[in-house]
C-alpha cells in the first residue's frame, strides 16, 4: 500500500508553497520530510491529511484516491507541535475522543473503547496517568498522549507534524528512539516532518529533502550525506565546507590548490563540498588547501580544530602537532563533491 504523491502544486496568493512536488512513501516506511522554514513541508503534510487542497496533482494510498476522500474517511492519525489536547478532557478522554464521536454504527462499544485507551496508556508507557490532565503532565507525557489518540482511530497512516519542537533538546533525544520503537512495533506508514536534520537522520528510513516548494532529493540518510544531490543538500546535511573551484582538462583548481578532478567532471565552475572527516591537516609547506587555525580543544590523542580557509569556519580531528591557534596549515581534502554551479 504506497503512498504515492504526483505533481502536488499549491499557492497562497503570491507565493508557490509547493512546486510539482512527487514523491513515493513505501508501506509501512518513515519517511522524513526535511527542510528550512518555509519550504513547504508542513502544507505537503496538509494536503495528505485532507486540511489543505492542492491546485494541481493527484495523491493515493493502497491505490485509493485520498484527494477524492474528505479527512475523516481517509483514516490518518495526525500529532502536532503543540500537543492540541483538550485542557478540559483527563489523558484516558484525549485518547478515546476520536472514537466516541464517530458515528453510533462505527462507534465501538463504552467496554472496548476503555480497552483500547488501556492498551493505549501501556504502549506509550503512560500506564495508571488515563486519570490526570494535560495541565499535570509534562511536555514530553502531553506529546505520547498526542501520540496514543492519533494511534486510537486505527489510522492507515501517522503524519507527525514537528512532533518534539515544544521541547528542549533532552526530552527530544528521549522521545527519539520511544518513536522509532512505536513506528516498528505498530508498522505504519509514517510521515515526519521536522526542521532538524539529526532528527530527520537518526529516525527515518528515508529522508525527502524540500526547498523553496521543491523537491531536492529523497534517499537513505547515508546516501544524502555520503551523495549529496545539490549543493545546498550538502549544506543542510551535516557539516563541512564549500567553496568554488573550477574544472578545465580534468584538473580540479580551487583556493590556489590545483589537483585531479574525479573522473567523469565535466569541465566548468564547480561548487567544492567536502566534509571535516574527509579532510587531512597537514603543515604548511605540504600541498592542499592553506587554511588557519582559529580554536582548538583537546581530546585524548587528538584535537577538535576550529579553522577559517576561503572565509569559511571549519571544524575537524586533527594531530596534536599541527594544532597551535594561529599557525597556517594545509588541508587535503581525499574525498570531494562537485556540483555545477
């Protein structure tokens, strides 16, 4: 049962939100959708729950047409950033409320809903809390409380929208992995939207990569940072450096450094990527790249080096010889990107 997006456009006014945007989320897969502020990932996710209405494109799942269908019908559970849970409603109310206002035909019974809530509490392991209120939980029990009532509907398919960007930074990494475990152990198609490429990297089987209403690249997280598809997925994913070179007769020139450019290059200007571990440090009479050290922080037998080459920061492990702030160095790159630019 794929997800299947094709060609999915959509404006607000003036502005193109989504540009022809296609992409495929397999049965049962977490697919990431990452990107800056603004680059049209969260209105991608509308439109799969039914809460926005593409100008152009077509959506299915299981071969269904969810844009002939209205929200309620296409089955999908939907957590968002702030929780939206009923202040006035206790935890075990939250989750059984999308079953108790379904229709009295498809309604199932007072003694199976509470089974369900239990079995509910158990698996976001909030087991004897059904009795509280959102206001006495805290920010990471009120997001598995989001969580369970989006799980009590029998979705087809879960959209997490910024699920953790109300809480700080260890609640985050906590509900990381708890996240990971529900997705495998219920097996929902999943589709997670964030700003936060460690996020997007750590949990998810793929990763779609939007920007500016575009598609840049869906892959695995190790082909996205090993193989990046533009210049601006390097940037986005993970660290490192990027400067510009150009490509004349196979030769690769870049910052006064002159060396063999990969096979197949084909000849013009070129945007240099390469990533802190793919880098040696060398002094400075050696051949690469001169760069100058700025801050360096000792860690057993090596050390974490800030420097500045081409009027980029850049930070890598390096020998403790070569690690004197201020010194000039070398720095040779044994594994570079181009892009064309």
């Amino acid at each position: 049962m794929p997800l299947i997006v094709a060609n999915i456009a959509k404006r607000f006014g003036d502005h193109i939100a989504l540009d022809g945007v296609s992409l495929e989320a397999r049965q049962g897969e977490f697919l990431a959708l990452l990107g800056p502020s603004g680059s049209g990932k969260t209105t991608l996710l509308r439109v799969l729950a039914g809460l926005e209405r593409p100008d152009e494109g077509a959506v299915s799942f299981g071969g269904e047409d969810l844009l002939a269908m209205d929200a309620r019908a296409r089955r999908i559970g939907m957590v968002f950033q702030h929780y939206a849970l009923f202040r006035h409603m206790s935890v075990a109310q939250n989750i059984a409320f999308g079953l108790e206002v379904r229709p009295a035909r498809a309604r199932p019974s007072p003694a199976e809903i509470r089974k369900r809530v239990d079995r509910l509490l158990e698996l976001v392991q909030l087991e004897g809390l059904g009795g509280r209120y959102p206001a006495q939980l805290s920010g990471g029990q009120r997001q598995r409380v989001a969580l369970a009532r989006a799980l009590a509907i029998e979705p087809r398919m879960l959209l997490l929208d910024e699920p953790f960007g109300a809480l700080d930074a260890r609640v985050r990494r906590d509900l990381r992995a708890w996240l990971r475990q529900i997705h495998d152990e219920t097996g929902l198609t999943t589709i997670f939207v964030t700003h936060d490429q460690e996020e997007a990297m750590d949990l998810a089987d793929r990763v779609a990569i939007l920007r500016d209403g575009r598609l840049e690249q869906v892959d695995t997280p190790e082909k996205i940072y090993e193989s990046p598809a533009s210049a601006f997925v390097f940037s986005f994913v993970g660290e490192g450096v990027q400067l510009t070179g150009d490509v004349a007769d196979g030769v690769l020139s870049v910052a006064g450094w002159r060396t063999p450019a990969p096979a197949g290059t084909p000849a013009g200007p070129v945007m240099v990527s390469f990533r802190g571990e793919c880098a040696d440090m060398l002094p400075a009479a050696a051949d690469g790249l001169p760069a100058r050290i700025l801050t360096v922080s000792r860690r057993g037998g090596s050390s974490r080096v800030t420097c500045e080459i081409g009027g980029q920061i850049f930070t890598l492990e390096a020998p403790k010889s070569l690690t004197t702030p201020g010194v000039e160095v070398r720095l040779a790159p044994h594994a570079v990107i181009l892009h064309p630019r």
